[in-house]
C-alpha cells in the first residue's frame, strides 16, 4: 500500500486534519495531528480512514496538539453520535467516505468510552484507544473480555476522568465579584466566578452541567487551560486565565467558613479518610481548606475537655429565649 | 452586633447542633435542573460531596437545626431541655437565604434541616415544611431538601414535607422501643414507627401514581391539540431513612442488625445510619463517658452493606456466641474463615451467590469475573488486573493455575490476613482510618449515601475486605 494524499473533509469545518508525516523509510507510517486536545471528531475520522486503510495502530503516531487547545473553543462541537459508526452513520456523513469506508461497527460502549477517555492528560490516549478498535475489529473475544490489559488500562484512564470531572463539579468555589472588570452587562445580578485547576481536559465537558445548574446565575470559572462563561443563555468558551485573574475572598465566605468549622466533630478526627476523598492537592483552591490544620490541632484538646468535664445536673426547664446572648468564640471553642 | 455577626453565631450554635446526625446523602432522587425556572438547583442521580470535615465526613448538605431549644430530655443528646449548650433559633427566612447563599458558591447539593421540638410536634413541623415551602415556591429552588420528621406531626403536616422534600427521615434513635423508653423517655418508639409506616405508604402511593401515568396510554379525542395528564403529587423521591445510636446503651450488634433487617423490610428505608455515640458537651451523668471504638460503627456499617448488596441475611452475619461482631477483622472475612467448608471457590464455574461471598471481591468485581470468564479460564493475572487484594482472595478461590492447597485450613490463615491491631488509645482515631484503607474498603463515613454512589460510578470498585 503506497502513501496516498490525505482526503481533507472540506464538508467539516472542524474535523481533523491527516497530516502525513514524510518518512520514506517507513512507507506505511502515518502521523496524525488532531485539532486540539479533545478532537474527537478528528480522531474518529482518522480512525475510520486508517481501519479502511489497515494501517496497523503500531504505525500510527498521533499527536493531539495540546498546546493548540485554545483554537478548540471555537467550536463547542458535541456531536456524538457518529464517525466511528454506529450501522449506517457513515452514509449520512461526508459523502466523499461513503464511498470507500465500510460500516465499521463497534460496541456502543466503546464510543462512550472513547469520548470520556480522549478527556484524558496522558498523551498516549489516541493509541490506546486506535489500538482498542483495531483489537476489537480483529479479535471477536476481545468484547467479552473485560479484564484485557488495554481495556483495563482504558477503563483506568476513564475512571480518572470522571473522577476528575466528580471533583470539579464538587469542589469549584464560585466568589461573587465587585470588581469592575466582572461588573459586567446590564442584565442580571452579580457576577460569580471560581478558579479551578482539573487534572484532565474536562471544562468543555463539565460546562454544561454548571449551565443547568446555575441557569439564573451569571457565572465563569477560570482554569490554567480555558475559561467558560455563561451570561444565563449561553456558553462562551475562551483562553486559560491565572489565578491572580479570580476574585478574593467575598464578604459572605466567613459564613461558610462558620459552617465548616461547627459542622466538624473534634470527637471523631479522621485526616486520613478526609485526605483519601479531598486530596491535598485541591486544599489550595478550597477556602475552607486553611481551617483544616487548626481544627485538628485543636481536637485532641477539645474532646478531651468534653469528656473531663465532670456531668453538669440536670435542669428540667426550658431556659428562656437567649437569642440576644450568643457564646464568644472562645466560649464555644471551650464546649 | 451587626446582622452578620449575629447570623454567623447562631449558624455555629445550630451547625454545632446537628452535626452528630449522619446523614448526608444526597443521592437518590429525581433528575432535575433549573432550566426553564426562576432559581437555581439540580439534582442527579448520585450525590456530591463538595467537602470533607477533619473528621472525615462528606459534606454534601448544608445541615443545621431550626433551633436547638428542645422541650424532651432525651439523654444522649446534646440538645436535651436538661443541657447546658449555648441555644439559638433561626429564622425560616434565614435558612432560606443561607441555603440559597452557599448553593450559589457551590459548596452545598442543599439543605438538610432538623429541629428541636419546641411548643408542639405540629408548630415543630409547621415551621420545617415552611421552610421547604418557601425554598420550592418563592425562590424555584430545585436542589435537594431532606427534612427531619418530627414523630407524631399530623398526617397533613407529613404530606405537604413530602411534597417539598427529597427524603424524610425519623431516627429511630436506639435500636429498640425499650432502650429509647430508657434514655428518651418522652420519645414513643411505636409511634415514630407509626410514622415511618406513614411515610412508606406515601412513599409507595406516589410511586405506582407516577408509574400509572407513564404506562397509561394517552388517546387524544378529535378536536383536542395536547392531552396533559395531571402529574401526580410527589412524595419524598428520594424515600425515607433513619439513624440509630451505636454504644449509649448496651445493645448488641446481633440486636441491632436484626432491627435494621426489619426496618428495611418494614418501612423499605433506602438507608439506616449507625452514629457512635461521641462524647457531647455537657454530657449526662447516666451515659457512658467513654465512645465506643469507632471501628464498631465500621463494622456495622460493612455488615449493613452485607445484607443489601451481598445476599447474606442478617442473622448470619454475626458468629456464635457473644453477639458482638468482630473488630480485627471485617465480617465478610470472619464470615468465610468461620465457614471455610464453602471453599475455596472456583472463580471459573461458580454461582454470583457464592462468588459475593468470597472475602476481597466486591460486586464490580464479581461481575467483570463472571463476563470474562464466558470467553476463556480466569488465571491469578487476571486478578491482579481486577486490582482486588490478592493476599486475601488468594486462599479462598481456585483458578485454572492456582489451588490454595493446605493454606485455606491452615490454622495460623485468620491472624495473618487480619492481623490483630495495636491497641488504640482514646484519641489514636487515625488508627481506625488506616486500619480500613488497609482492608480496601471505603472509610466508614464514606459510606453515606451520597459518596458511596458518587464512587459507585465514578471510583474504580472497592473491593470488598
């Protein structure tokens, strides 16, 4: 099989792009660049077009241009349905391919699979995935066999997606804004910003779910990769900020600090399984996090207090209203 | 004092107030968003955890109390009118803003409100409901509410709760009527569970309404452009659930896993909540100072989980006599090495039953297990890659190159896969927490609602000790 000139697919404003590396002494070894970190569209074309072709993965390098990620927000494209194919899907699609791509059919799963993992930092992503399909064209067993070393290293890579994608939808922290430069549009109320740093590309992903949940919110949260802001109608997508970029700390926090802070049980110390599922790395971007060195200093002492404290007698009435009266916080702390 | 001030103080007394109650799921309920409304809110089938205490706890709600003056005297409480804590009550506006305020930070899935009982169980309620109310129709709000029930409010009170809230919850308290009469003796406990009788039939009664109306067909007559059919009234989506104190009386863990049993059956409760009884400022003088090893609370909590997802039943689960479960080890491996003639298991052949049973392999496990092994034998690679602890599956199970041999009887089996733990000390409470990450299970307050089924779809499978 000779090289063969790519096929750009004009009809595609925002598919990926083959480009063939020139490297006579491997004649049948293809390069891909793909548009930014997430192209699924363009892995799934390339993808089809290699299988058509029989380019075996271990002759395929891919490159996702992660440092492109930026171009990527101009098209918030989630299509999902096709390319890969699901039966049929390749006739409606490009009509250039229909003529040569035969109907590749793949588990459903795999396509869910596919879209999650391409989330993923590790840059060996493309192949992996490549490698699955071609397995799963050649090797019948491979779909009955969960516990393959490529399936469970897939499956690996996106169970840390989505465990990436669970923590930011915990862990943003948005900050009502008095700044002028957030002060923005006349409609609607204050602006609410957070600064968040995920480990995989998932902020394209994640947005919508913060759009349904804050629909009458005007908010933007800020990572090193991109930003998204939704004015209450739309998405818009834009390039990574800096933290410096965020709003500080807004009047309100302390209540939620407060809250933190009386919600803990110093009876109970446990830093060990708070850590497993709030991992220290994201302490710098919690602002309840500063609390947690003091609160455990001062346990110990605390329930030892409580349990010294000899038993106070029992009153049987209802003391009077004290709202007025409320405890220092050294009172409290001393409880 | 200026308002801030003041509302902060009242939320540390209130926050304070209600932290010893566990729950905090906030999982379960219908899907919803705030697309289409006027407020804020979504819910999804598994909950969030947006923080973790020191204690270790999930915190996915925001979970105060109304107020803590209290008219009974129910001993172990820190709440009880006999107490000498600090006393606030909030305003209903004042919760509704507070929840509104840390939901729009996104540190909270919702609210979670409970209450002392104050003037009667029905003003109690009244006020409660009004909150729920206030949140749902003044300000559209779609995240999650759970509210505490208070024992005896009127059935009325109950189904408008049921209408604004995702889960109701009556604690049972202690596991039985006698030990509630004992240190609660204010509390009914026949008619709390009068009430959670209540409840499930609202609960079951909204769900065949709302089955009835997707199954039923719609026939549009001439002439008419949309047939709507009425939604039926929610009740509670998220069901009902309950909390009992572990270690204020002398109850044992056969007792109360026998409750629980019939709590499930009895009222079909999504959860029950073991709380050890921690030590509470300004203890009364008739209750134990000294907690129970909080690995008890653990161990129920694994044994709870036993009879949900693994098939064993609730009366075999504690061995012999004592009536005690095991603290060195977890019961799902006291359980096989007191029943080593069912092994070992061959991983290749044998039944899901028997394979929930075998101690390491948890449900993902068994099922990754039983799909593989249509296609070929299962080896111990395999296990390796099911990432379950190999030391402790190892001697229970035959694969097609791998028998335990003599080491499933040999005697010494018990203390080397749970090697007796140094003794803990009162305040060594790491050591309950790397004792359970060293079994390979989720820590035990990560087994509340909402992380259990956050990691249910997202963490890899935590294989089961």
């Amino acid at each position: 099989m000779g090289l063969r000139k790519p096929r750009f697919d004009t009809a595609e404003a925002n598919a990926g792009q083959g480009l063939f590396a020139d490297q006579p002494a491997f004649t049948s070894f293809r390069s891909i660049t793909l548009r930014g970190a997430v192209d699924i569209d363009g892995f799934r074309q390339a993808a089809r077009r290699l299988m058509a072709e029989q380019i075996r993965p271990e002759c395929v390098g891919w490159h996702s241009g992660d440092d492109t990620a930026r171009d990527l927000f101009a098209s918030a494209n989630q299509d999902s349905a096709e390319a890969l194919g699901e039966a049929g899907a390749s006739g409606g699609r490009g009509e250039s391919d229909a003529g040569q791509t035969p109907v590749l059919t793949v588990p459903a799963e795999f396509l869910q699979l596919c879209q999650t993992v391409i989330l993923h930092s590790d840059a060996g992503r493309f192949g992996l995935l490549y490698r699955l399909l071609w397995r799963l064209r050649h090797e019948p067993a491979l779909r009955h066999d969960p516990l393959d070393a490529d399936r469970v290293q897939a499956r690996h890579m996106a169970q840390a997606v989505q465990r990436d994608v669970h923590k930011m939808k915990a862990f943003v922290r948005f900050r009502t804004v008095q700044d002028e430069a957030f002060k923005t549009r006349p409609a609607g109320g204050p602006m609410h910003v957070a600064w968040f740093e995920p480990e995989h590309h998932i902020v394209q992903a994640i947005a919508p779910f913060f759009a349904k949940r804050f629909t009458q919110m005007r908010w933007a949260v800020l990572t090193p990769e991109c930003s998204v802001e939704w004015n209450g109608a739309t998405l818009r997508f834009g390039p990574g900020a800096a933290k410096a970029d965020a709003p500080p700390a807004d009047a309100g926090e302390h209540l939620w600090l407060t809250y933190y802070r009386s919600t803990f049980n110093p009876a109970r110390l446990k830093l060990k399984a708070m850590q497993k599922e709030m991992p220290r790395r994201y302490w710098k971007n919690l602002p309840e996090a500063e609390l947690i060195s003091g609160l455990a200093a001062g346990a110990c002492e605390r329930s030892a207090a409580m349990i010294d404290q000899p038993p106070t007698l029992p009153r049987r009435r209802i003391p009077a209203p004290r709202l007025k009266a409320v405890p220092s916080d050294a009172a409290r702390s001393a409880g | 004092m200026s308002i801030h001030h003041q509302l902060a103080s009242k939320l540390a007394i209130l926050a304070d107030a209600a932290k010893y109650d566990a729950s905090c799921a906030s999982s379960g309920t219908s899907q919803r968003d705030s697309v289409g409304g006027k407020g804020i809110g979504s819910t999804e089938g598994s909950g969030i955890c947006h923080s973790y205490a020191p204690d270790g706890r999930c915190i996915s709600l925001l979970k105060i109390l109304l107020t803590n003056f209290c008219r009974y005297d129910c001993l172990y409480c820190v709440n009880r009118v006999s107490s000498n804590v600090p006393r606030a009550r909030f305003r209903v506006d004042e919760v509704v803003q507070l929840t509104l305020d840390f939901y729009r930070r996104n540190c909270i899935e919702g609210l979670f409100l409970s209450s002392g009982i104050i003037q009667s169980p029905d003003y109690t309620m009244e006020l409660l409901v009004e909150v729920a109310r206030s949140l749902r129709e003044d300000h559209d709000f779609r995240g999650y509410i759970h509210l505490k029930t208070i024992p005896d409010a009127s059935p009325d009170l109950l189904a408008r709760a049921g209408l604004h809230a995702d889960r109701l919850s009556i604690n049972v308290e202690l596991p039985t009527v006698e030990g509630l009469q004992a240190l609660a003796p204010e509390k009914d406990g026949v008619a709390i569970r009068r009430s959670m009788a209540q409840l499930r039939i609202g609960i079951d009664d909204a769900k065949a309404a709302a089955g009835d109306a997707r199954r039923s067909q719609i026939v549009s007559l001439p002439r008419s452009l949309v047939v709507r059919r009425a939604t039926p009234p929610r009740f509670a989506p998220g069901g009902q659930s309950t909390q009992m104190i572990v270690g204020a009386d002398a109850t044992d863990d056969r007792t109360i896993l026998q409750a629980s049993a019939s709590l499930y059956s009895a009222y079909r409760l999504r959860r029950v909540y073991y709380s050890a009884f921690s030590p509470i400022p300004d203890a009364s003088a008739r209750l134990p100072l000294r907690r129970p090893p909080l690995l008890r609370e653990h161990r129920l909590y694994q044994a709870d989980w036993l009879m949900r997802f693994y098939g064993f039943a609730h009366d075999e689960i504690v061995p012999g006599a004592g009536g005690m479960l095991a603290l060195a080890m977890d019961p799902k491996l006291a359980w096989a090495l007191g029943h080593r003639e069912q092994f070992p298991v061959d991983l290749n052949s044998a039944a899901r039953e028997l394979l929930l049973r075998v101690p390491g392999l948890g449900i993902k496990a068994v099922t990754r297990i039983l799909q593989s092994r249509r296609g070929r034998k299962l080896r111990a690679a395999d296990l390796l890659r099911l990432h379950v602890p190999l030391k402790r599956v190892l001697p229970f199970v035959l694969l097609a190159d791998h028998h335990p041999g003599a080491s499933l009887d040999a005697p010494g089996l018990a203390s080397r896969l749970a090697p007796a733990p140094a003794q803990a000390g009162l305040f060594d409470v790491s050591d309950a927490a790397a004792s359970s990450s060293s079994l390979g299970l989720p820590a035990p307050t990560g087994l509340t609602g909402a992380a259990a089924s956050a990691r249910r779809s997202t963490a890899p499978e935590l294989s089961w000790a």
